[in-house]
C-alpha cells in the first residue's frame, strides 16, 4: 500500500508528449481523407496528413510549414482541400497559400500585409473559381475596436472581392447549388456566436433573408443540400436542433433530441451534422456526459450507431460512409470511417501506440450533484469524476485520495470525454479527478448555458465548491486535500474560488487564468472584448460588479498555496494577468510557484513546456501538501516562494 499521490506509473509527462499529435480537423476529398494535427515534438506546428484511397498515409507540409490560422485567436479552418489542391493561412506571415498535387512547395497566393499588425483568413470554403474566407484586417492602432472581419472571395492570382461587410463577425460563408445564393452567419457586439447569431441568404438579385436567429437565438453550422434546402443547427427549441429551410418557406424544426447537437463556436469549421447523399442525415449528440453517433431517415427515424467512442466531431459524409474524429474514455482521438448501414467502424488514422493496458486509465463516471438555485431556477450541475485507478498500487487502509477538481475553459465550454492523459497523470498517481460542467457549460440546453448571464463569478464558484463538498461528504476524497486547477476562464474560476469561497480547496493552479475581470475587459481581443458584457456586467457602467468578482480586489483572503502557469504571448489572457497575482502572492507571503514560457501564446503547444507545467503542478502539490515524488521520474522539483 502507497500513500496516494505518490503511486508508481508509466504515464509520466513524457509519455504524454511522446510522439503526441492533437486530431485538429478531418476533411474528405474524392477518396482522399485528409486531417491536421497539432504536434508538441514540433513545437506545436499543425502539420497536414492525407490519406490516399490506397491507405497510404503521408504528411503534405513539411517544416517549416504551419496550417494555423489566427482569426479571433482561436483559429480553425485555416486549410481545406478540393481535387487535391490544398489552401492554408501559415502561421508565420499569416498569407494565404497555395499546394498543387505534386508541387515541391507551396505558392503565396495573398501579397505581403501592409498593415503592421496584419491580415489574416480563416474558414476557407473552395468554390469553382475561387476560394471563400472569412477575411480579419488589423489596424496599425492594435486596437480591438478597430479589427475588421469580413467575407471575401479570393482569386488564384491573390485578388480578394468582399462579398459581405458590416457586422462585428462573419463565418460560415457557402455557395448554394446555384453558385450564386450566399449563406452566412454573422453576430454583433455585444453577442457571442452562442448568444445571437444569425443566418442570412443572399440571392443573386441581392436580397437578402434572416433565415433564422437573433436575439436570444443562435444558429450554427449552416450546409447546403443538393437540391438547393438550406440545413443548420439553431437553439429555438432550448437545444441546438436540426433545422431545414427552402427558398420561399420558413425554418422547419426536423430534430430535437432533447440535448445540443450543435456546439459554441469558439473555432471555425466546426461540423456536428452531416448530409449523407441519399437524404439521410448523420448527427452526433451528447447524453449524460458522452456522445451518439446516429443517422435520421427522411421518414424521421433515428437509428443510433454502436460505437465504443464518447466524442465525434468534423462530421463528414462521402456516399454512405461518416467519416469523423471520434474518441473514448479509453483511447485517444481517431480519424473513423462508418458505414452507417453495416455499422462497421474502419480507423483511417489511429491513435498513438502508448503501449499501456487499459487496466491503466481511470473509467469516469457522470454525476449530478446539488447545487445553490442562486436566482438562475436550476439546482443541480454536472461533473465526469475519474477514480484513482492503478493495477500495481493501492492506498493505505482507511485513507482517501486527494481531489483535483478540474474547471475547463470558456466558460462555454464542456468536458470532453476522450481519453486525456494529463487526466490519468494524476490518477494513476492515487489522485481523484472531478472535470466540472458548472451551469454556464455547452451541452445541456441554452437555460442551462444562460443561466452563468451576469453570475460568472458567482454560479460557477458555487458548483466547484458544490461539487468538491459533494464527493468529500460521499467518503470518496480527503477534505484536507482538495485542489482546483482550470485554464482561461477556468483559471479565473480558480482564482475567484480560493479568493472568494476560501475554506474548500486548500491548493490551486491556474494556467493562463484571469486575475482583473476589468483589465481584461479593456485588453482582451476584438472577438472576447465585449464578451463580458452578457457574463459580468456591461463595461464600463458596471465596473464595480467587475471589481468586486475580481480576484485581485480579493487578496486579502487569498492564503491558498497556488501555482501560477502562463504563455508569454498570451492575447487572449495578457502576462499581466498573472503577473499581477503573483505580486500579490508575493506581497502576503503566501506559497505560489510562477513559470512563464516564452513562445507560447493561449494554451501550451511545446512539448517542453507541456511537460514543465505538469510536473511544475504535480511537484507544487507534493510540497504543499508533504508527499514524496517517485524519485526514478527525476521531476525537477518546482520552485516554491514564499516571500
């Protein structure tokens, strides 16, 4: 028996970066599946991989070549592919680019930006002539109000024409059958996408139609059918449900299963439906915590597949086949092909070979637990909790692992349920793991979702604490060691929690976590600037409900020992974010541990410094609270500060 934490396992932070490739996109082309990847080994470059009919795979981009794009920060779509030719924005300049098959190297088709600050294009769709996108100019000012995004065709030879101008945000831009009907979303501050987006038709006379969405509406995914019907996801019903519209009619509810089908945009290309050639539709949903992969007919039967996965996305649909990435609980993300007759799964792209037996990962469990009603008229949350699991290793008699409560981004967001090992890191050490879907979290419904509109800060504190005093209470976890760790929003849910809700959690890390609600309301980027407006309070009129949901403004009960990870080239989340936390550490004297890695912007993408930051966080637990590390991992203790 083993004092938990400090258990013996294979799943070190090497492991976890060891010929590691995040599954970014999947897109089909003829017989041709193509997919990009995300590898720490290469300093986080996304590289393109195309698989042939033939089942050979090769990567397309060679270093130093980087298919990412930096619209809203975020990015997605920033390739895509049509009879072999493929168009990408490369991270480095932000051009557009050109690879023929064949071609030694690809060709700029977009001129040097002229602006300091740049151009930059996402969302790429290929039509006959040309190449649509969702086009981002940057002011010499580098303010965010003075960011333009549009809807702009592109040429061959580099020449853009701009289709649509005039909202704060576009996407989604596509060409009906007829190769002159434009469909696109667009949003306006103070909305998000999942706010209040909507969906409008322009024909070729120019009139224009808001097929769907607006205020208190949203709709994404917008594709055109063959013969001219315009489908998409739209959260009328209170879950985002699929949706038809033709010419002349109106929106027609086809699908609401009760849960989202749809997800919050916070990347472009995003694509949870897909249009099978015989009028069938293939969709995935979530229910309790996981995903279905089903098929609708079009006499409205709704079939699902049996599948061992837990999360699809990039839903794609050559003849009768779903071609997706899919994942479970135990194994990484895939690039699936299904025969939605047959049901028949084939991996086009499998998942690393991490040489463990599946004895290995912790089988999580979807709860609900009570939480306060705090005016929103719904008392219960959500979380996936992960029990210590490990075949060679078990805790003293009597005694309880510790928690680490997990609060993911957004806050919009959501856990997904593929098998993370940053996740196993920690319970194959002894430690409990619970990833929380507070109220404010994608998946369960807009009520569900609107109900953190002006409670961040306050529902999301309430469920982590809910959800820690919930487990403690059941005799699963030590009261007397429970963290929480969270980046972006969830970093400021961290701080918020241990400043504003002390007593709980008696350690905390925070990667990339908002310290200042107002600072960050005056420097964020143009695509989150007003995005506290719905969360918080309006800016500037409210800044004293910014001030008061500020961690910094709360430091004088801030005296959790807590440990601080942040990107040096954070826009989203400024260093000075952390910086400013730190100092306050610093000043009480509480403990606290700062790494800051250059190079890195929001969310860590270099292997090294992946691994700095998990070993920094499970070796900043062992000090705080007194337990040894495996002494033949060699983890470089974390420096701890305490004045």
């Amino acid at each position: 028996m083993s004092t938990h934490g400090t258990w013996p396992t294979p799943i070190t932070s090497a492991l976890v970066v060891r010929t590691a490739a995040r599954l970014e996109e999947v897109v089909v082309d003829g017989e041709d599946v193509w997919w990009s990847e995300s590898r720490p080994d290469e300093d986080g470059r996304s590289v393109l991989v195309r698989r042939s009919g033939e089942g050979t795979v090769t990567d397309v981009l060679p270093a130093p070549w980087n298919a990412r794009t930096r619209v809203h920060e975020y990015g997605g779509a920033a390739w895509t592919v049509a009879e072999g030719v493929v168009w990408f924005t490369n991270w480095s300049d932000q051009r557009l680019y050109r690879l023929d098959p064949g071609a030694s190297s690809p060709v700029a088709v977009t001129s040097e930006p002229a602006l300091p600050s740049g151009v930059r294009r996402a969302d790429l769709r290929v039509t006959p002539e040309a190449v649509l996108a969702v086009r981002e100019t940057h002011a010499a000012s580098g303010a965010a109000a003075d960011v333009v995004n549009e809807i702009v065709r592109v040429r061959p030879d580099g020449g853009e024409e701009v289709l649509v101008t005039g909202p704060d945000f576009v996407s989604d831009p596509s060409l009906a059958p007829d190769g002159a009907t434009l469909a696109w979303l667009q949003w306006d501050h103070p909305h998000m996408p999942w706010d209040a987006a909507q969906l409008v038709v322009r024909t070729p006379d120019g009139m224009e139609t808001v097929v769907a969405g607006g205020p208190g509406e949203s709709v994404v995914q917008p594709i055109w059918s063959s013969d001219g019907t315009l489908w998409f996801l739209c959260d009328r019903t209170d879950v985002w449900s699929l949706y038809r519209w033709a010419p002349g009619g109106a929106a027609e509810l086809v699908l609401d299963v009760g849960s989202d089908i749809g997800g919050p945009q916070w990347r472009f290309g995003s694509s949870r439906f897909a249009l099978l050639d015989d009028g069938r539709v293939a969709l995935a949903y979530g229910r309790d915590g996981a995903d279905r992969l089903a098929v609708l007919s079009p006499g409205g039967d709704l079939r699902e597949l049996e599948l061992p996965h837990a999360s699809f996305s990039y839903l794609r649909a050559p003849g009768t086949r779903v071609v997706c990435a899919a994942g479970g609980p135990a194994a990484e993300r895939v690039v699936l092909s299904v025969d939605v007759d047959s049901g028949v799964a084939d991996v086009l792209r499998p998942a690393r070979e991490l040489g463990l037996d599946p004895a290995w990962f912790s089988t999580p469990e979807f709860v609900t637990f009570p939480t306060p009603d705090d005016g929103t008229g719904i008392d219960a949350a959500h979380a996936v909790v992960y029990p210590p699991t490990n075949p060679e290793a078990t805790g003293p008699n009597g005694g309880l692992p510790p928690l680490v409560v997990m609060v993911h981004g957004g806050p919009t967001s959501s856990h997904d349920r593929v098998l993370n090992l940053e996740i196993q890191y920690f319970t194959s050490r002894g430690f409990c793991v619970a990833h929380v879907d507070y109220r404010g979290s994608t998946g369960y419904g807009r009520r569900y979702r609107d109900a953190l509109q002006g409670r961040w800060g306050v529902v999301d504190l309430d469920d982590v604490v809910a959800c820690a005093r919930h487990l403690a209470d059941a005799g699963r976890v030590d009261p007397a060691r429970m963290a929480i760790r969270g980046g972006s929003a969830g970093g400021y849910t961290v701080l918020a929690a241990l400043s504003m809700r002390p007593g709980v959690f008696t350690a905390g890390a925070s990667h990339f976590g908002v310290a200042d609600l107002g600072a960050l309301a005056t420097e964020t980027h143009k695509f989150e600037s007003r995005y506290l407006d719905g969360l918080v309070a309006p800016w500037p009129e409210g800044a004293d409900v910014y001030a008061e949901r500020s961690p910094i403004t709360h430091v004088d009960t801030l005296d959790t020992p807590l440990a601080v990870f942040q990107g040096e080239e954070d826009a989203v989340v400024p260093p000075s974010q952390a910086e400013a936390i730190v100092a306050a550490l610093r000043d009480r004297g509480v403990p606290h541990a700062y790494l800051l890695f250059p190079g890195e912007q929001h969310g860590f993408r270099k292997a090294e410094n992946i691994r700095a930051a998990l070993d920094g966080e499970l070796s900043f637990y062992a000090q705080v609270w007194g337990f040894d590390l495996p002494a033949d991992e060699g983890i470089p203790p974390i420096e701890v500060v305490t004045s």
